[in-house]
C-alpha cells in the first residue's frame, strides 16, 4: 500500500498541473485590404460581391458595425493603426512619409514577449521600422513561377508580378516557427487600383453592381465598380487559403483573425474624406475559441484601439504611447460599449488636404480647415473611368447636386450628419437650429481631442502633386517625397 502513495501523489500532481497550467497564448493574424469600402461584401450586405471567406468570418466571429479607420488615406492608417496613435502623432501624417524609427509599435511588445512577428505584402511604412518584425515580405517585387505545358511538364521559370499582393501570406504562415505563438501582418495590394480586367476567372458583371447615390449610374461607373468587385474576389481567395491553412496546422482554434481595410474605396467621395465612405471599416473577428459565432457589435472600434487590444489578450500591458483603448471586452460582451466618439483625420495625399472628424453612435461633425479646396478623390481615382465619365456629365449639367460634391469649391467649412437617417451623408446640418445642441457638443468634442493630442489646427501643408481635373503629374511633384522634418526645417 505505501509503495502505491508516491505514485499516486505523481498522478494527482501531473492532474493539478494540468488542470490549472496557464492557457496558451492566443496567435493573431491581422488581415489589412487596401481600399475596400465597409459595405463590399455579403457579411455588410452587398450580395453582389463574391467573398465567401469573408462571409464565413462573419459568420464563424463576430460582425463590428461601427468600426472607423483614423485616417483615410494609406500610409498614414497603417501608421496609425501599428502605433497606437492618431496619424499627427506619429510623424506619418501625410501619405508615402515614413515611419520614424521613434515611434513605438505593438508588434515589438508582441516580439519582445516571445511572439513570432512577420509581415507579408504591401509594407507602405518605411524602413525604420522593419525591425519590429522577425520577417518582412514586401509585395511589389517581380515573383517567379514554373510554367506548366499542356502535357504537364515543366517547361521554364517565368517572371510574374504579384498583382494581388498575397502571394506570400500562405508560404509566411507555413515557414512559421511551431514552437512560439506569432501574429501576421498580412496586407493585400487588391483591391487597390489601378484595375486591371480578368484578376479573375468569373468576373462580376456591370449590370449587377450596387451604385451608391452620390456617383452617377452610368456605363464606366459600373464598369469600374466591377473591376473593383473583381479584386476584392481575389483578395477573398488568399484569406482562404491562410483559414485553410490554419485548420491543417491544427492552430484555427486559438488564433484571433481580424479583417479591416486601410480607407474606403477608391472612387469620387470616398478614399481621401472624412464620410463613412472614406473612413469607416469592415471589422471581422474570428477566434473560436471565445468569440460566439454570428455575433454582432454595434459600438464604436477605432484602429487606434487595435494595439491595446492585441496586447491585452495576449496578457500584456499597453504602450504609454498608444492613444488609443482596448477593445477586448467586446469580443465577448458584444452589446457593451468602449467608446462615446471615434476621431478622424485626413492630410495631404496627392494634394493639400486638411480636415478633423468626430463621430458619436448616430452623428458625424466634419470641420474642414481647406474650406478653400474642393473633396478631389486620389490622383489615381481622378484617372479613372468613374470619375472622367463625372466631368462630362458635369460638363453637361447632368449631375446630382450629391454626384457634383467632389467638384464643390468652397466646401462649408463645417459639416453634421445624422448618419442613422441618412447613411450616405448627403443632408448637412450644420445650420439647422434643431440640430445646434449637438453640433456644439460635437465641436467641443473635436477640440479636446486636438487639445490633448497635440492637433495643430492647420498642421503641416503641402502642394497639389497632380492636376484635380486629368491625374497627372505636376511638374513639382518629388519622389521620395520630403519627410515632416525635412519641410519643418526647410522653413
């Protein structure tokens, strides 16, 4: 009997230690889509859209329907979203500025507690802080591919473009090392113009697309917004083969997906303003192992809160740096609420820009410091069909007075919507006395906000690059373009 109690004390121990270890910590991949509108796909309600990964995220986690960028324009939102800070804060406010190696990330704290950190795809954030990730696959360099002849022999290696943006994302997850819990910054190039026909086999017809009321429904706007469709289909086919992927590995049931945007697509009156078409996000979150499936959160989620919350489940303590608030108690508490006011920027980007943005559950306040200058969409934008197709049909009086916004000089220099009755925006209130309670409150919520993140009311200007009307280049135009403390010091 006495020789079975040392046995016995092992077992009870081995079950003690097993019953009370620590749980593993959570994986995180991060999904970033370049230029995407909040609304393009089946999970927001666009059921011409084909992005049926996308979808079963949806309906596998959680949907967040008041999910919003900090800024809409590249660059400067990822530079916000892997710091913690708004876009003026960083020193990257302003589209193609680097990254100062200053700044604090939340994959470094990621890295320095044991994580695994990569990168994969389009990069945008300079080469300071390329450190801050065990492994950087920047897309944009020419790939090779063994081409396969009718009789299935290999016949040569060709040079071929990585249009997607994703072509490393399934061998990043793969080369993983299994031994440390990692999170991947994966960011596609799709659905970023210019678009190119046949990105896939079965492209969306013209005929089906959802045309918002402030572009004109004409032939080259529904060409273009298939094209558009076309892109994002593809992106959907990568995010496949990484939640396929995972599944093979066994890791599917402890790893947090998230899947945003960077800015709204790339059209007249989205990218590049302050509207939700410019800056709100689709925010799909799976983790199966809490998050209830087919789940919905309806409070306010800015991308400034994203760092918080990787590092809050991943049990670890946020950067005194980061500006923004974790997020975390949503994913299992979806009715709860984290936020009264998401803020928002927009700088320069191809031409001078300067506008704040303050946005409550229902209301949106927009106070545009560059009354001056008209809502130009992006240079490649202005090159496009939709937009070219927009200056005939002003020429010819044949726009609405919501289609002829992004021509509109001088713009109010302040701008209130109810967003719940109208979502596209289209009625200011800014003048309306029954609305004047909440367009104080909101004013003096934007002040604040600049007050206590140091928002400099006209910030730091620069000139147009392209022409507004045709999308070409200026002869002033540079590249690289000078850096914040390049044009500070030439002053």
């Amino acid at each position: 009997m006495n020789a079975l109690v040392p046995l016995v004390a092992l077992f009870l121990g081995l079950l003690s230690a097993t019953a009370f270890a620590a749980p593993a910590r959570p994986n995180f991949i991060l999904f970033i889509a370049d230029d995407m509108a909040w609304e393009d796909c089946g999970a927001y309600g666009n059921k011409t859209v084909r992005a049926p990964n996308l979808d079963r995220l949806a309906r596998e986690g959680m949907r967040f329907d008041r999910a919003f960028v900090t800024a809409s324009s590249c660059s400067p939102s990822r530079s916000s979203l892997l710091t913690g800070r708004y876009p003026h804060s960083t020193d990257a406010e302003q589209l193609h500025w680097p990254l100062p190696k200053a700044q604090v990330t939340f994959s470094e704290k990621l890295k320095a507690a044991g994580y695994w950190t990569a990168a994969a795809g389009k990069w945008h954030l300079g080469n300071e802080v390329k450190d801050r990730f065990d492994v950087v696959h920047e897309a944009g360099a020419a790939g090779f591919q063994l081409q396969v002849g009718a009789d299935g022999k290999a016949k040569k290696m060709v040079a071929e473009k990585d249009e997607s943006g994703c072509a490393q994302w399934l061998p990043t997850l793969q080369s993983r090392p299994k031994d440390k819990p990692f999170f991947l910054w994966l960011a596609a190039l799709d659905p970023h113009r210019d678009y190119q026909p046949n990105a896939i086999p079965n492209p969306h017809r013209p005929a089906d697309v959802v045309v918002p009321p402030y572009l004109p429904d004409a032939p080259d706007t529904r060409r273009d917004l298939a094209l558009y469709y076309d892109e994002i289909t593809r992106l959907d086919g990568f995010v496949g083969q990484v939640l396929a992927e995972l599944e093979k590995q066994g890791a599917a049931e402890n790893t947090v997906i998230f899947f945003i945007t960077d800015n709204g697509r790339a059209f007249p009156r989205c990218k590049t303003t302050l509207y939700d078409s410019g800056i709100r996000t689709p925010l799909l979150v799976r983790w199966p192992a809490k998050v209830k499936p087919g789940s919905v959160g309806g409070g306010l989620v800015s991308t400034v809160d994203f760092g918080p919350t990787f590092l809050e489940l991943a049990g670890l303590p946020a950067a005194p740096s980061f500006q923004g608030k974790s997020f975390a108690s949503l994913l299992t508490n979806p009715a709860g609420r984290v936020r009264e006011h998401i803020f928002a920027e927009h700088n320069w980007h191809d031409f001078d820009a300067h506008k704040r943005a303050v946005r409550s559950e229902r209301y949106k306040y927009i106070r545009n410091f560059d009354a001056d200058l008209p809502n130009t969409p992006p240079a490649d934008a202005v090159r496009s069909l939709t937009f070219q197709e927009m200056r005939q049909l002003r020429d010819a009086g044949k726009l609405s007075p919501a289609q002829l916004m992004p021509f509109q000089k001088p713009k109010p220099a302040e701008e209130l919507y109810d967003v719940d009755a109208d979502p596209h925006e289209l009625r200011n209130l800014a003048s309306s006395p029954r609305h004047a309670a909440t367009l104080a409150q909101l004013r003096a919520a934007l002040a604040t906000w600049q007050q206590e993140t140091s928002d400099p009311a006209n910030g730091v200007r620069a000139k147009d690059e392209f022409d507004r009307e045709t999308g070409e280049p200026l002869p002033n135009r540079q590249r690289p373009r000078p850096t914040k403390a390049q044009l500070l010091g030439a002053r």
